[in-house]
C-alpha cells in the first residue's frame, strides 16, 4: 500500500457511509407491524437503491468481485435469496422474518457494494477515527444507563440486549488492539490503551457468557497474528495471572457468570440457558434429518442461539458451506491484507478485522446467532467493506502488491 497522500475530500458516498457507521450503534428506532426498523436499516436500503440505480445500472457497471471474500460473500448472499423465494409463501404470513430475512442479505449487500466502490486511505482514516469515537459514546452511555439496566446487565443503546452490546465490544476491542499496535504516536497510543481498558471493563460488565469466551479468541488471534507463538504464550500467561489477582475483588455478578462457564464445561453444573440450548440444538438437528439435509428454509426456526446449528437446519448443507467458504474466505484473505499492507492505519484495520472474525463469527456463532446482530455486522461490513475497496484500488492503480489472486476481475467497478 502506497504511503499517505494529502486528505481526500469527503463525497457524498463517503458521507452516508460515515453516517451509517455512527447510527448503527447509536441510532434510534420505529416500531412497526414487522418489528423494530432502525434508521440504519432504512438508510441501508436507501443506499442499496441509490447503488444499483446510479452505479451498477451505469455504462461502466460498479460490482466488483476482486477477492474471495467478495465471490464467497455474493455466492452465500445469492443462496440466501433463492431461499426467500422458494419460501416467501410462509414468509409473508409472518411479516416479521420476511422482514429480518430481507434486513440479513440488505447488509452483506452493504459489503459487496462498499468493496466496489472507489476508496482510499483517507476514507479508512475517516471510517476507523469516527468508529472509535462512536465507541467512546456507547461505552459513555452504557455505563450512564446501568441504573436502568435490566438484571444489571452492561447493554448501551443495544435495548437491553447486553450480548448484542457484547458482540459490538468483541467487534471494536480488537480493532482498537491492532491500532494501538502500529501507532508510533506515544499519546495516541496511550489513548487507545485507555479506550481498550474502557472496552474490556464494559464488557466485563455486560456479564455476556458468549463474549467472556470470544472476546479472549479475539485478542489472542490479534497477539498471535502480529507478534507470534511466544507473544502468545506470554499473553495467555499474563492473563491467567491477571484473572487470579483481580478475580477476588470483582464483583459477585461476574465472579459467578465465569465460575458457571467453568462449572458448565467440566459438567459440574446444569445451567438452565445452555440445557435450554441444548434442547433447541437438538430439536434442530432432529428437523434437518427429517427434511432429508436440505433445510426447513430461512427463518424457518425462530429461536437457536448458534448461527452454524441455524444455517445448518434453516438452509441445508449447500447454505452451511457456503457460510463456513465465507468465513474461511475473509479470514484467508485478512491475513494476507495484513501481511501486504504498508501503511499502519489500514494495517491496523486488517488485522483488528482479523481478530474480530474470529470472536464473532467463529467463535461467538457457537453460542448465539450474531451473524444476525445487524446493528454489529452492518459496521463489521462497512468496515472490511471499506479495506477490500482500499486495497483493490491500490491494485488497479500499481500503488500495492496484491498478487494474483487479488487482482479485479473485468466486471469490476
């Protein structure tokens, strides 16, 4: 990647993906006869329209499937609306997931067009500056509303969800990790450790069992990835130690949600929500059989907490390789990034990206559906979305060392 050149100006694509990148995590919502609609999700849908009408339907065409990740993406997306179709029938006798199934493939489309469009170094700067600062406002908030929060749960803006607030701190952590990594800057780099500390405190306290397990999975990968085997070995200790010290005098909320993970996994304990889980993941599996391994179609079960059990039973063995092609695609594809990347802050992005896929689709979709947490994967889109158009540009224009297999296919934008 070619070394920064003069700030860009801010053009109105650029703008509404700013926007967007603030009111995902902040932006208000309207109740409806479908359920919650977001401003996000209407912009999202606004942004779609405005794509396909003035830059896909253009002379030139503006698609790009340059990477895997875009072809794997497009390939799974293109599934998942053959699925609405074959069952739109029972689709349109509850509103509400025809709704969440139209809002699902709405923004992986958001990433498939952002990773076409014409992006530099300076939108990521912009994207990456903006994001943290709207991290500082939700953790500010979250912690503003703990009176109110239900069974004390840390949840923000996320209406009381506080594993989807999880999700979100398990998406920017790591990215603020990688960042703070790569700055030479002293007083930013000792911002970023603050604004870090902030987020792993937070979500400490939003006593989200998944997040205590995907969260660590996410900053390991980051240590792994930028530091190596003994980096890792070293963190691993440092953290062992850390939650001996500190355990006694957290509070009692979180010292019993980690002893009940403890207790659960060395079959000490029986705890109602993962017997609950259990139950369901059973019943779901129970179904895939008796639909002979193709699926009872998209959103045909309402409720799973693990997105691999749900993509499985819902979608059939086609949807759930093409969802695990999707994972392994972006993750196979981030590393490289990082590796080829020169300049810090757009390296930093890759390889915070690449830690946040492994806590929140590898690791978090075992317990949870958070591929579906719109209000976290819209900006987890936005975001690789950017880095992959960044990086492509850097191709076409001979500014980067992509190699072959990165290189834009003859429909690209």
């Amino acid at each position: 990647m070619a070394s920064p050149g003069p700030p860009s100006r801010v053009g109105p694509g650029e703008a509404f993906l700013l926007a967007l990148a603030v009111l995902f995590p902040l932006g208000p919502r309207f109740a409806t006869a479908a359920g919650n609609v977001y401003l996000a999700t209407a912009l999202t849908l606004v942004w779609l329209g405005a794509w396909t009408l003035f830059v896909f339907a253009g002379p030139v065409g503006g698609l790009s499937l340059a990477t895997g990740p875009q072809k794997a993406l497009l390939a799974y997306a293109g599934f998942l609306v053959i699925q609405v179709l074959i069952h739109l029938g029972g689709l349109l006798e509850r509103p509400a997931f025809l709704f969440r199934a139209v809002q699902l493939v709405a923004y992986m489309a958001l990433f498939a067009t952002v990773a076409s469009a014409r992006l530099d170094q300076s939108a990521i700067r912009r994207l990456v500056r903006l994001s943290l600062v709207v991290l500082v406002v939700e953790c500010a908030l979250a912690w503003a509303m703990r009176g109110g929060a239900r069974h004390g749960f840390l949840a923000g803006t996320f209406d009381n969800e506080h594993n989807s607030f999880a999700a979100y701190l398990v998406l920017m952590a790591p990215l603020v990790l990688a960042l703070a990594s790569f700055t030479r800057d002293g007083r930013a780099r000792a911002l970023l450790a603050l604004l870090f500390a902030l987020g792993v405190v937070s979500l400490a306290f939003s006593l989200s069992r998944t997040a205590y397990i995907a969260f660590p999975a996410a900053v390991l990968a980051v240590v792994h990835r930028r530091w190596g085997k003994r980096a890792l070995l070293a963190t691993l200790a440092v953290a062992a130690a850390l939650v001996l010290v500190t355990g006694l005098a957290l509070p009692a909320s979180i010292r019993d949600r980690f002893s009940s993970i403890l207790a659960i996994a060395s079959g000490e304990e029986q705890d109602i929500s993962f017997l609950t889980r259990l139950a369901l993941w059973r019943a779901a599996f129970a179904e895939f059989i008796r639909t002979g391994l193709v699926g009872v179609g998209i959103y045909g079960f309402s409720y799973i907490d693990n997105y691999y059990v749900r993509v499985l039973v819902e979608t059939g063995v086609i949807g759930f390789a093409l969802f695990l092609a999707l994972i392994v695609a972006s993750l196979a594809w981030l590393s490289r990034a990082y590796e080829r990347i020169r300049d810090a802050e757009t390296r930093g992005l890759a390889l915070g990206l690449y830690g946040a896929t492994i806590g929140l689709l590898v690791v978090a979709n075992l317990a949870s559906d958070t591929f579906l947490v719109h209000r976290v994967m819209g900006l987890y889109w936005i975001l690789f979305g950017s880095l992959v158009a960044v990086h492509v540009r850097a191709h076409r224009e001979g500014a980067g060392a992509i190699g072959p297999e990165d290189a834009p296919s003859a429909g690209g934008a």
